[in-house]
C-alpha cells in the first residue's frame, strides 16, 4: 500500500502591518471576498493584500475561519451559511448596549469624556427636543 501525500493549497495573505501569513485555502475561502479573488485567479499575482486590516484581527479572523471549519455552520434558505461573522456579532452587541439609551448613559458606557461645552450641549438638546416636537428630521 504505498503513501500518498495530499497536496494542500496555500494562500498567502499580508495584513495592514505588513506580516505574512500562509493559510490553507479551505480556510482563506470561508471569507467570502477572498472566495472570489481565489476564483479569479488573483492569487497566482502574490500575496492578498489587506492594507486596512491590522494584523492583530487578521490573526483572529484566521483563528475564527479555522474554527468555522471544525464547526461547520448549518445551512439555511437559499443556501446561505446561517453563522454570523465576528464583526456583525460586535457590531449587534455594541447595538444592544447603545439602544434607548440617552447619549449621556452611552458617554458613561464608553468612557467617552465630552469635549463640549455645556452650554453648547445645552443649545443642542434644545434644538434636538424642538425639531423631535415638531416632527423634522433631525440632522
């Protein structure tokens, strides 16, 4: 019985600090925009360029896309995956703690130290209430 070795395909993916990282291509294609470059063929041209990704959450995407394939995501209407990525996930849970909440229980939540003057905050909820009561958008 002789020994066969199973060629797996690498992909080279550089993040916004400039590492380089190898991945299999199984786990590069559970990103979807990736997906299509390896379609495409746009690897065969070097490495994926991903200058706005810090390489700290690059690291973390992988870790996630190499879960994804131990936990395979069942699969629902139209075939999508039914499994979220970690950005949206972030983005509800930030959603969830910010809703119905008034800007000064928000500023609490984040730390976030105002850099307006209170009679300028003043002069805003005023013209914030008057527009809310006479029902215009408010930009």
């Amino acid at each position: 019985m002789g020994l066969t070795l199973n060629h797996v395909r690498k992909i080279i993916l550089q993040g916004g600090d400039g590492i380089i990282f190898e991945v299999d291509e199984a786990v590069a294609k559970q990103f979807v925009t990736i997906k299509h470059m390896i379609e495409d063929s746009l690897t065969s041209r070097g490495p994926i360029l991903l200058p706005k990704v810090p390489d700290n959450i690059l690291t973390k995407f992988i870790e996630y896309c190499m879960w994804l394939l131990n936990h395979p995501p069942t699969v629902g209407c139209c075939g999508l995956p039914q499994h979220k990525w970690p950005l949206p996930l972030a983005c509800e849970d930030v959603l969830d703690m910010i809703k119905r909440k008034d800007p000064k229980h928000i500023h609490k939540i984040f730390n976030i130290t105002s850099d307006v003057s209170p009679e300028e905050e003043e002069r805003s909820e005023g013209r914030i209430r008057r527009l809310s009561n006479n029902n215009l958008p408010i930009h």
